[in-house]
C-alpha cells in the first residue's frame, strides 16, 4: 500500500514537505513493513537488543519507503534503493531521477518526522522531552561557550527546554550538511534572538556562511521539540500527518514568513500548530500558493 499522499508529486523547487507519523509497540503492525526492507535495514534491524527499538527502526522505515515512494512514482516501495554517503547520511540512487528527492529521517519516543526537499539537502531531527539531571555536563562537552552561556541563567525545566532546542537545531544543521555527529556539535554555534530564542550565528566560526541557512524550530505539541534545517531558498512549508488507515491524509499547507507560525488545520484532527522560530534570511511569501 502507497501512503496516503495529497498532491505529494507537486512538490516544488523552493518548497519542503513535513511528515509525522506515530510508531506503535505492535508485532503485527511491524509486520506489514518487514517486506519493504533491503538487506541492510533487515540487517541493522537485526542488530538491536531491545524489541521495542527493532518495531521502531522497522516501522519508520517503512513507512519512509512508502512515502517516497509516492514522490519517486515508484508502486512497491521495496524497489527504492538507497546509497549511504561517508558520515552515514542515506541518500536515494534508484529509480532514475530519484537522486534529486532530498530526504532526512528522525524518530523518538512514538514519534516519526520525515522530511522531504528537491535538489537541496535538509535535516529535521525530533526528540522526546525527558528529564536531563546532566543537560549541562553533556553541553559542556558538545556546546560552544556562547551556547553554554545561554543556558547557565536557566534552571530546572527551561534549562531542560533550552538544552534539547539547541540540540535539535544543531543536529538538524549536521544531518543537512551530511556530517559527523560528534565531531560537528561544536561547529555549529547559536545565539539567543531579540526574544530568547536560538539563533544560527556561525558556522565553523564565520558568521557570513549562516546568510545560506535557514533553520526553523517545529513545535509539534506537548512532549516533543523539533528542528528542520535546509539551505535557502524555502519559500513554502507542507505539513502531513501519514496515516495509512484511511485514504487520504489532508495536508496542511501554509506561507512562511518572518515572526510568522503555521498553523496546520488537520481534518478530524485537532489544528496543530507549528511556529517558526528561527528564520535566517528566510524570504518572506506573502501568499499562500
């Protein structure tokens, strides 16, 4: 079964599609996606411990196969075929001018996020909001001064908050670039914006390289913090909840815009709100298209 797209093949050149999907403890919802799988996902599958960690990595990539399928023009998702770049970062190779379908892949808790992007690499990464009693020892180790110092005047929860939006637009900036998690953590630095929020300021400490960046903090409602990070322009912003229960998923589709939200109005569902929190140099699109 194809996911349930609205007009996914009409993605555009300037323009990034957002999904959420909700992963299950269930053997027999994991089942349906085995089949989907190339001898290295089975075999990466294989390799955890923890069942409920296997039923994860199996189900989000299932369905990301499904729902690049609908992009690639591709009925069974098991024929996509992906390559992996030096650092890990997988990249699709197969069928024939797939190459320019840019993808990134997070999940967390029951939480899948996929991103999706023409010709322009991106990176989301999504993380489960959990108490960090060390948040700021495991900073220390991986956060610039400047960083440090944004979350040594906060305590207790908004330093927990603080921490895990640094490392979601930090980790999201890497995945976009194709690097190496640890080694980059500290090339990537952020600053507090006029209204305390973090703010993309330098990039291997040259500052005039973050005018390429766009970097967007994605509230994706209680429990959860997200990033997305893409190489300008972005222009238009889609957000789609995948659910292969019913025969189309509704999207949302919104402008983006300086000090700008998007609210995404899900049919059936409660309207989930999406702020931009970071907008570097991001074109304002006054219209929705």
């Amino acid at each position: 079964m194809s996911s349930p797209a609205a007009d996914c093949r009409s993605l555009s050149d300037g323009e990034a599609h957002v999904w959420l999907a909700r992963l299950v403890e269930d053997e027999d919802r994991t089942a349906e996606f085995v089949s989907l799988l190339d001898r290295d996902e089975t075999a990466r599958a294989a390799r955890f411990s923890y069942e409920r960690l296997r039923m994860r990595f199996v189900q989000s990539h299932g369905i990301v196969r499904r729902i690049l399928a609908d992009y690639a023009g591709v009925i069974d998702p098991a024929d996509l075929v992906f390559t992996r770049g030096r650092h890990g970062k997988p990249r699709l190779v197969a069928p024939a001018g797939a190459s320019r379908l840019h993808f990134s892949l997070s999940h967390s808790g029951d939480c899948c996020a996929l991103a999706v992007r023409l010709g322009q690499p991106l990176g989301i990464d999504v993380e489960r909001l959990h108490d960090l009693p060390h948040a700021f020892n495991i900073a220390r180790r991986n956060f610039t001064a400047a960083e440090l110092q944004m979350l040594a005047g906060l305590y207790g929860v908004a330093r927990r908050d603080g921490f895990f939006a640094l490392w979601t637009r930090k980790e999201a900036v890497i995945k976009a670039m194709g690097a190496s998690l640890a080694p980059s953590l500290k090339r990537i630095e952020f600053e507090p914006d006029p209204v305390g929020q973090p703010r993309l300021a330098a990039l291997d400490g040259e500052r005039s390289r973050t005018r390429d960046w766009v970097v967007l903090g994605l509230d994706l409602g209680p429990g959860y913090v997200a990033a997305l990070a893409t190489v300008h322009p972005l222009c238009d912003l889609q957000h789609f909840i995948w659910n292969d229960a019913v025969p189309v998923a509704a999207p949302a589709r919104c402008c983006i815009a300086p000090e700008q939200g998007l609210l995404a109005t899900i049919e059936g569902r409660r309207p989930i709100v999406i702020p931009l929190i970071e907008t570097n140099r991001l074109t304002p699109y006054d219209a929705v298209r």
